[in-house]
C-alpha cells in the first residue's frame, strides 16, 4: 500500500465530509456494481464517497497522481487528505459504511499478503478482459491500459 498526502482543491473539510473516499472507474462493470452496493450499504449516512475517474472533468492531479497511476490500481482518500492504495481502500471503505468486519480476515498476516496479491492480480486482469468495460467503448482514451502495464 502507497500512502502520500493529496488533496482535492477543496482543501477545507467539514461534518459533512465523508469518512473515506473511494476514486473508481466508472467504466469498469465490477468497479460500478462494488460502488453501487457500497452506496447502499452507506444508506445515504454520507460516510463514504464515491468519485467516478472515468467522469469527463475528472483531474486525476487534483490527487498528485496521473490517469495511469489511477486506472493501474484502486485509490481512495483519508478523511485527513491521505491517499492509498489496493486492499486498504477496501478495508476503510467497508469500514466507512458498517461492514469492515466483511474484510477483517484480510488483516491477518499471510492473508493479508494473498488479498494484497490477489487484489494485484485483478487490477492487472481487469483491464485486459473486454467484459470488464461498460458504457462507451472507452473513445475517451480514460480507461485505457496504464503505459508501464501495456508493455508487459
């Protein structure tokens, strides 16, 4: 897991501030369906956000990172400005929303190390299967393969 301090232009939080923010790729048809059960399970608490990558007026500098750094693996943002990265999004996000409890065994030591590795291995997959995309054919180049990845 990566963990560097990024925040959006709007710098100033408030209560009304989620307690995690997960950044998604909205074209990517399992990525949607995990945040649209994750909306649910929040039952409109707002304690969890959900940015969609793929939205057209997405800036992905607006979080010190590149289009590539976010579609090579899952990133989500602290409630303090912290960004991180691959299956500790999932365990604050489930956190967030009342279900953290789903994703505990991923905390044990050896089981962390395969839900870390498997998580890895679906980031690289995910974008290689074609049924994977949803929604336009990807035309707006937002969900393409990250360079460092295509070239493997």
């Amino acid at each position: 897991m990566t963990t560097t301090t990024a925040q959006p232009e709007t710098d100033a939080r408030s209560a009304t501030e989620p307690r995690f923010t997960i950044l998604v790729d909205g074209l990517c048809h399992l990525c949607s369906k995990e945040a649209a059960m994750m909306r649910r399970m929040d039952k409109g608490k707002g304690n969890l956000g959900i940015v969609d990558i793929a939205e057209p007026g997405f800036d992905p500098s607006d979080y010190g990172r590149t289009m590539d750094d976010l579609m090579g693996e899952i990133h989500g943002v602290t409630e303090d400005g912290r960004l991180i990265t691959g299956v500790e999004v999932f365990r604050r996000a489930y956190d967030a929303v009342g279900w953290g409890w789903l994703l505990n065994w991923t905390r044990l030591p050896v089981l962390r190390q395969l839900a870390d590795l498997g998580y890895r291995f679906f980031a690289w997959l995910r974008l290689r299967l074609p049924r994977m995309k949803s929604g336009p054919s990807c035309s707006n180049g937002r969900c393409k393969l990250p360079r460092a990845s295509a070239s493997a």
